[in-house]
C-alpha cells in the first residue's frame, strides 16, 4: 500500500528569494548630486548677475528659486512615487533635470532661466525621494547622506572651477550628473504596483505647497509670510480633519515618532545651515585669517564631519536608537553654543564639523525612523514631509546667520 499522505516526510520549504536592493552607490549618485548642484552658484553670483545685465543682488533668486521648488517639489514627488511608482517618478523626475538644465543653458533672459533652475530642483527633489524610498535601513541612508554632505561642501569650489573652465551656465549643469545612474536603478529596483489609488487631493497638495511657500520666504518677509502660513496651517488643519487620508495623511501627523523625527531633522537643519553661513563670517571677525584659508579650513571640517555622519550610520543599529538621538540632539545643541562663546578659531572649525555631523547622520537615521512608523502605504508620502522639514532648516538657515553676523 502506498504511503499515507500525512506520513510521507515533507520537503523543506524553498527559502524565499530575497528582495533586490539597489547598490547604495548608485542611490548615492542618484540622489547627491543635486546637493553640488544647489551650491554651485554660491560664488559666482556675481558674473551670473553680469551676464543678464542685473545688479548681483539679483542673482541670489537662483538660490532661493531652487530652495522654494526643492520644498515644494519634495511632497508632490513623493505623491508622484505613491500613486504612479518609482519608474514613472524617475521618468517625470529626468524630464524636470534636463528640461530645466536646457533651459539654464540657453535662456537670454534671468526671468526665463529661473524657471529652468526651479525645473532642475523640482526634478532633483524626485531624484532624492526616488533613491532615499529605496535605501531601506540606516547605514544605505548613510551612504546617500554623506554623499549630500561631501557634495555640498565641494559645490560652491566645484561651481568656482568650472564656471573658469567653461562658464557660469555649465556649473549649474552639476545636477544632471544623477541621471547617469537613473537606467541602473530603473533595472534594479524591484517592480512593485503604486501604493494607493484613491482619488487626488488637490486641495490637500494645493494648501501644503501654499504653507511651504509661505514658510520659505519667511527670512525675505517675516510679518507678511508669517502671516499668510499661520493662515494656510488653519486651512489645512481643518482640511486634513475633513479628510484624514487625503495628500497629507492625519495618521502620520498623529504619530509621535514621525513627527518628532521630522522636527528634529529640521532643527539640526536649520543650526547647520546657520552655521554654514556664520561661521566664516566668525571666523573673518575673530581671526586675522585670510578669505582662502578660511575657506580651505571650513571644507576640510565639513568633509571631515560629512564622512564621520557615514561611520555613525554604520553603527546605529548597534548603538540603538536612545544613544543615536542623545549623540545628535547633545553635539546639535552644543555646536551653535560653542560657536556664540567660543573666540578659538579651530574650535569654530570644530562646530562646523559637528555641525554637518548632526544634519548629514540625523538625516540618515531621522529618515528612517519616520519611514519606519509610519504603514507601509504611506511610506513615500512619510519620506516626502521629512525631506520637506529638512529643506525649511535650508531656507531658516541662511537667514539667522545673516542677522547674528550683522548684529
């Protein structure tokens, strides 16, 4: 007779494939890019400026028309990503990079070269949320922060060298470098269907891009911007009342972990990038240095800080989330201290190292610590409010340093 069914030995289970991941190299250069990109024209504002024939004060609307479409592109994108998928975001995401890098490119007049360099960032901000969605644990989200800290840091010399090399217009060109790694990670990345398929929130996204618009030209406006954010906040409060899960989901705002990820993100943000701008201004002040050293000192801090962020990353599931938000809320705290009272020109060199250690390491473990509480559906949306609060610390930033070195 032929063996019972149920006492025949079963086969062990085949074990199951494991998801593909994208290298976190090609991440990284799909993402930090933009951040050389974003810095590039910090130095030749002026021969910018000339070549439109403009005063040079008009030039820095190329760096505030980046941060204000980086801010309000970050959340669209990350609806683009949960609604249509990454390869339709990266598709829409490389339409943006090379249309507004075109436009740069050929553009006689400033006011139709501004749109092309908000293209660029809008472009930018899928290329971000695209590849941090995809990192998946602390130490690739490392990868892709040092790399926005290491870039960063080199982009106003990067911009400098090769606006003498060829011209201004090619130094704005740096972000199109991510595109290089768009075809590999479009072959890599596991194909999974569009997170939701409700219907739009337009009113949702309309209000939230009103908010972080009114927010960014705070430091340019402050009564008047305030204002019309603390209007837009009570329009979108009642909104996500009305409609909890609509662009902005009430669920994520009612969890303490997102929220207090986000806020902290955005408050080592802010303290780097007022350090950024202050310190040279500190040191020129405190110090008989010359404007090269200076300059030469503070790019070894933030590279040294930068690659230090990725060390930290490495080993935050081994030090636990306590000791990883102590490390960073304690060195965020202690930096802009240390830079107010201190009168020590390589301490103030020392701040700045540890003031891009906290932003660049707090973005890689911040972002995942919000990913994580928030359900899996929500998670590109979750990632794209993050980014969001960061980039505001880009826009506060610059602002605070200019009133604490000219008062």
């Amino acid at each position: 007779m032929p063996e019972p069914a149920l006492a025949r030995p079963m086969k062990p289970a085949a074990p199951a494939k494991a998801a593909r991941q994208v290298p976190a190299l090609w991440l990284a250069l799909l993402a930090t890019p933009i951040a050389a990109g974003a810095n590039s024209p910090v130095l030749i504002l002026p021969e910018m400026a000339g070549s439109f024939g403009a005063r040079p004060a008009s030039a820095t609307w190329f760096v505030t028309a980046f941060a204000w479409a980086m801010a309000v592109g970050t959340p669209l994108m990350a609806a683009l990503l949960r609604r249509r998928g990454l390869r339709t975001t990266l598709h829409v995401s490389t339409a943006m990079v090379l249309g507004g890098t075109l436009l740069v490119a050929l553009a006689p007049w400033m006011a139709l070269a501004l749109p092309g360099r908000a293209a660029q960032a809008v472009g930018g901000a899928g290329l971000i949320t695209s590849a941090m969605s995809l990192a998946g644990s602390v130490r690739r989200m490392g990868v892709i922060t040092a790399g926005f800290g290491v870039l960063g840091a080199v982009g106003p010399l990067l911009g400098s060298l090769i606006a003498d090399a060829l011209s201004w217009r090619a130094s704005l060109a740096v972000s199109a470098l991510a595109l290089l790694a768009v075809p590999a990670v479009t072959r890599t990345a596991p194909r999974t269907p569009p997170a939701t398929t409700a219907p739009f929130d337009a009113r949702g996204a309309s209000l939230l891009v009103a908010l972080a618009t009114a927010l960014v030209f705070i430091p340019h406006h402050p009564l008047p911007a305030a204002g019309s954010a603390l209007a837009v906040a009570a329009l979108l409060t009642a909104h996500v009342r009305a409609r909890p899960d609509g662009f902005v989901p009430a669920t994520l705002l009612r969890t303490p972990a997102f929220l207090s990820a986000a806020l902290l993100a955005c408050a080592l943000a802010t303290s780097y990038f007022t350090l950024l701008f202050a310190i040279p201004q500190l040191l020129a002040a405190r110090t008989h240095w010359s404007t090269a050293t200076i300059g030469t000192g503070q790019l070894l801090a933030l590279l040294t800080g930068s690659f230090l962020s990725l060390a930290l990353a490495a080993v935050s599931a081994r030090l636990g989330r306590r000791r990883v938000l102590t490390v960073l809320i304690t060195l965020g705290a202690l930096a802009p201290v240390t830079a107010a009272v201190s009168p020590w020109a390589p301490l103030l060199l020392l701040v700045a190292a540890m003031a891009v250690f906290t932003a660049t390491a707090g973005n890689a473990t911040l972002a995942v610590y919000a990913t994580q509480a928030a359900p899996d559906s929500q998670r590109p949306t979750a990632i794209g409010l993050f980014i969001l609060c960061y980039q505001l610390g880009g826009a506060f930033g610059p602002a605070i340093a200019a009133l604490i070195t000219l008062t």
